[in-house]
C-alpha cells in the first residue's frame, strides 16, 4: 500500500489552477479526495466538491471532520498595482483563510495538515532561502499579503511545538502557471494575461516595467506534484520552483515566436512591475528527490493550447 492508500484527503482550494491536477494526482495514487472552495469555475472533478466560505471556522470544522490529511491551498491573486491599491481586502481575506482551517484541522485530530505559503513571504535578495525568512521583513510589493501568509506559517510552527502535531508540511511557491489558471482580464496574473492576449492576436501587447524582471515559473502539474511529495516527507517550509531564472522578456519572447505572429510589443515603464529578481534556493527542494518535468516553452504551449480549447473568444 502507498501512502495514500485508502486515505481520506481534503484538498482546500481544489477548484484552482494547482488543486485540480492536485486532486488527479492523489486520486490516481488511492486517495479518497474531497474538495472545499468558494467557487468552482471548471467543474471537473467527480469527486465531492463542496462550495463554502472557508474564512469562517464553522465550515472549516465541517469539512474537516473525519480527515485523514489536509491541503490547505487557499490564496487570493493579485497583481502588485491590486495589492497596493487593496491591502486591507487582501489581509482581511488571507489571514483567516491561512489560519482558520489549520485551526479545524487540529481540533478535529486530522493526521496530517500542509500549508501552501507564497514566495511573497521574502524580503528582496539574491536567492531567496527558506531559513532567512525570519531574519527580515516581507517585500514591500507584498507587504500585507505576505504577513498574512506568515502567519499561516507560524501556526504550523506553533501547532507543531504545543501539539506534537509533527505530519505537518509547507511550501513556498513561485510563480505557478498552467491550465485552470484565472485568465480573466481584471485578474490575470503576467502568463495567464499574455497567454489571452497573444491567443486573441492583440496588437499591441503591453507588459508592465521593461522586461528586465527575473522569475521562476513553475507548471501547474510540476507544483502539484512537488506538493504531494513535501506532504509525504513532512518537509517545510521548502521552496516550490523550477529553479531556472527567466526574465519577462524572454517569456513575451517565446509566446511570440510560437504565437504565429508578430505584434508589437510595449514595454510600460510607468506601471508597477514588483520586485526585480525572484529566484528561490532549490536545495532543500532537491534533497527530496523533485525535479521539474517540462521546459518553460513547453508548459507555455500547453498553457496556450489548453486555454484556446477552453474559451470562445
């Protein structure tokens, strides 16, 4: 038997761009999936799906009940120029939906609890290491939201330390791209918002800053995957990255020489762009056994194909 044999799993947050293909995965490895949201735009699981507020502890109690592990996914997206503008909506909405189902989880004895982080917990840095989080304060483009989910962190650190609630785990992701992802246009985060710009032929595409951004973008697939390996292991906090440095331009650059045209593209230098340079140590990472299964172009591609066969216009 596997290590989710047979298990009773919730996957909070399992309507999204990482819980879909997390619950696929745990299905296909024996699990017994269940799946909490607020919405569920794609309905595709077979599974229990149950639609509820799960910034109120009363409905965390309730899914959580008779659990034997569970996926706390829960986040809010925003653009650095959202963040900015709505800090207060985006700590009054993570905050509990970082705390309130660990909470439940505890009480109501679940086996295991991981807790999806962000990279929005670091402080600007060459590589940013998990160890060095508590050493500085979050980056000022994601002030409040990445306090939110430092506490989200710390009540596994304390639940861990009073509890003995040892099969817990965390992970930081980077930036995560794929199918599922939200591409609406008041919404969208840099790829999802290029790929329907480009899938639509826009001319011109405008990026925001000049280009010059490092990231780490990590396939849907890969994160989920990388998830269910931390759970397994009990590790945590770990960076959750494909561990390969890509500026902005270089994804406009691919988009642009698989999109079959040309358009032309703007760099804004007016609008806000976020950090310079997001690159996550990927040693702790590595020691587990994870590595990235597609090139960037090629989890792009499947980004773009998926989304022109999922949308009218």
């Amino acid at each position: 038997m596997g290590f989710w044999t047979n298990k009773k799993v919730l996957v909070a947050g399992g309507t999204g761009l990482i819980g879909i293909p997390l619950v696929k995965m745990l299905e296909a490895l024996g699990a017994r999936v269940n799946v909490a949201a607020v919405s569920d735009p794609y309905q595709v699981h077979t599974c229990e799906v149950e639609l509820t507020d799960l910034t109120n502890y009363d409905n965390c109690l309730k899914v959580t009940r008779g659990m034997d592990y569970v996926f706390n996914l829960m986040c809010i997206k925003g653009s650095p120029k959202a963040m900015r503008e709505h800090p207060a909506r985006y700590f009054d909405a993570l905050i509990p939906l970082s705390t309130c189902l660990g909470r439940a989880s505890l009480e109501n004895k679940v086996g295991g609890y991981l807790f999806t982080s962000s990279v929005g917990v670091y402080q600007p840095a060459e590589i940013l290491v998990e160890d060095d989080v508590w050493k500085t304060m979050p980056s000022k483009n994601d002030w409040h939201a990445g306090w939110a989910k430092r506490m989200g962190e710390l009540q596994v650190e304390a639940y861990r330390l009073e509890h003995n609630w040892k099969n817990t785990a965390i992970v930081r992701p980077s930036n995560v791209y794929g199918p599922y992802d939200d591409f609406r246009e008041e919404s969208a985060l840099f790829i999802a918002s290029k790929i329907r710009q480009f899938a639509r032929r826009e001319n011109p595409i405008v990026v925001w800053g000049d280009g010059s951004q490092i990231r780490d973008f990590i396939y849907s697939e890969d994160a989920a995957r990388g998830i269910i390996l931390a759970a397994e292991k009990g590790a945590g906090p770990v960076n959750l990255c494909s561990g390969k440095p890509t500026t902005i331009r270089e994804v406009v650059e691919i988009l642009t020489k698989d999109s079959g045209y040309k358009p032309k593209v703007i760099f804004d230098t007016t609008k806000p762009a976020g950090d310079h340079k997001r690159l996550l140590d990927v040693s702790r990472l590595k020691a587990l056994g994870f590595e990235t299964s597609l090139s960037l172009e090629d989890g792009l591609l499947k980004t773009m194909e998926w989304y022109t066969s999922h949308t009218k216009s």
